[in-house]
C-alpha cells in the first residue's frame, strides 16, 4: 500500500527530443515537467511584454503607432497654448476696459489691473455661493415685475452726465473715447485693405461733461488740451491732424485772455490723413489731472472695394 502512495506522489517527467529523420540520431534533447513547463511559458510571455513595452515607451517606435503626436502635432500644440496665453490677456484687458467703463459712467474712480483680478476672484467665490445666487433671483424678479407693471409710455432716463455730451442734446448712438494704456480700441481700423482703400474724411467730436469740469477747475492759462488724429498705411504714417477740444492759450485783440472749450458737436477735418488703413487718435495736454476721453459721432470715410 505504501509503495502504490510513493508512485502516485511521484513527479511526471517529459522529454522533448530532435532526431535525424535518417540516422534517427538525437541531436537535441529537453527534460521537464508540467510545472517548470508552465512556469518557463509565464515567464517567457512577461519578460517579451516586459521588452516590447521597453521597446515603445524608450524609443522612437512610439512614433509609429497610429495616433500617437509627432513633431508636428506637438509644435501645434504648443502654439496654441501660447495663442490661448495671448487670448486670456486680451480678455483680461477687455474685463480692465469693461469695469473702468462702468465706473466712469457711474462716476467712480477707474481701477488697476491686480483690483480687477481680485474682483473677478470675488465674483466667481460669489458666484458659487447658494445665498448670493438666491438674492440675486429674487432682485432679478423684482426687477422684471416692476418693469411689467410700469406705465410703457414713460421713457427711460438720460445718461449720467458724467458720460454725456457736454452742453448739447442726448444723441442715441456715438461713441466715446478714452485714452488710457489698458483700453484696446485707440484705433480705427479698415478690414477690408486688402480689396481697396479708405479715404478718411472727417467726424465730430465733442467734450464731456466730465471733461469740461475738470477743465473749468482744474485749467490753467497756457493749458491746452489737444485731440490728434494719426492716419497709418502698412504701418506707415500718411499724415495727421488736430483739434483743441480745450484752448486755454489765446487771446483777443485786445489782449484778454479767451479761453475756449469745445461744448457742442463739431466738426474734425481729417482729409490730410489721405488714404489710410488705420486712423489711431492721441489726447494731449501736459496738464496731467485732466481725464483723457471725448465723444465721436458720424465718422465719415469714402471707401473703395475692388473684388
């Protein structure tokens, strides 16, 4: 009985020979057994995985597998992640615009560009905040009933004259301008130059009331307050002309002081700029307390396109 348990325990081996099919001699021979055959197989499988993963991940062959980014593709991309770079400043710079905006027309003093990303930092914290979100619903309703309920025939309210036009009726469209570092629009540009030319004519412009009250405190005799308009053609000056919207310098013929202000639409001959493809505008006074925009309207240019 003990011999039959001693046979059955026994390890089964296999042998795996190569013979001469003529002389039937061995010319290769291997021993082994279920467990080592297994184990050699395992082993044989991880260590080819083990090289072809060494073989793609360390080498140039990665390259070749369909999908995979080149040269090519990774240049794009990183040109992209510098034009997205670029796009977030311009916004950043229109957001700097956007509030300085809104708080000269409503009187208050213009902001920096580290007040303005903190704001922004504000409003998302708000914007995340269960409480400010239900208040504002609830104006936001307030709102749209009492306009529902109000009398249509009643027309809204004027401007806040810090942002009108000085001294001369509320027009419906016209366009103001301010002259500071962080606002982008200091030109007037024409898209289609390519096509044809544009041939700038003139526009009136106007002060402020703004503008014409600080002038009125805070000028001097000998002050001047200058509006220049620079016309450019593939980046080359093609002229320029100017206007005083504030004149603190002249006098009559008997010799008293005349100081003048712009208060009313007028006229800004912008012929000698001649053919252009971008008009750039420029507010000089070497007063420096004296806030640097100004109002356009019916800007007038003679455009010839050729398809």
């Amino acid at each position: 009985m003990s011999n039959t348990n001693k046979d059955n325990k026994k390890i089964t081996h296999f042998r795996l020979s190569l013979l001469d099919a003529k002389t039937h001699k061995q010319l290769f021979s291997l021993r082994f057994n279920r467990t080592g055959f297994f184990v050699t197989v395992v082993s044989a499988a991880v260590l080819m995985c083990a090289a072809i993963f060494s073989l793609i991940a360390f080498t140039p062959l990665k390259t070749f597998i369909p999908g995979y980014p080149d040269a090519r593709t990774k240049k794009a991309a990183i040109q992209n992640a510098i034009k997205i770079d670029s796009l977030e400043n311009v916004i950043y710079r229109w957001e700097l615009y956007s509030e300085n905006l809104r708080r000269v027309v409503e009187g208050e003093q213009p902001v920096n560009i580290d007040s303005l990303i903190a704001e922004q930092h504000r409003k998302e914290e708000q914007a995340k905040d269960p409480e400010y979100l239900k208040k504002q619903d609830s104006l936001l309703r307030k709102e749209v009933k009492e306009e529902d309920q109000a009398d249509p025939e009643v027309e809204a309210s004027p401007l806040d004259m810090t942002w009108r036009v000085h001294n001369v009726p509320h027009r419906n469209n016209y366009m103001v301008f301010w002259h500071t570092p962080s606002a982008p629009e200091s030109h007037i540009a024409f898209m289609n130059k390519a096509h044809g030319v544009c041939m700038v004519k003139a526009c009136y412009v106007c002060n402020t009331a703004k503008v014409a009250a600080e002038v009125k405190e805070k000028f001097e005799r000998g002050d001047k307050l200058t509006l220049k308009a620079t016309g450019y053609l593939d980046k080359k000056v093609t002229g320029s002309a100017e206007i005083a919207l504030a004149d603190y310098t002249q006098n009559d013929k008997n010799g008293t002081p005349k100081d003048s202000i712009v208060s009313a639409w007028t006229t800004f001959d912008l012929s000698k700029l001649g053919s252009v493809d971008e008009v750039r505008f420029e507010m000089l006074s070497g007063n420096k307390e004296i806030s640097k925009y100004f109002c356009m309207d019916d800007f007038l240019a003679s455009i010839s396109v050729e398809y």
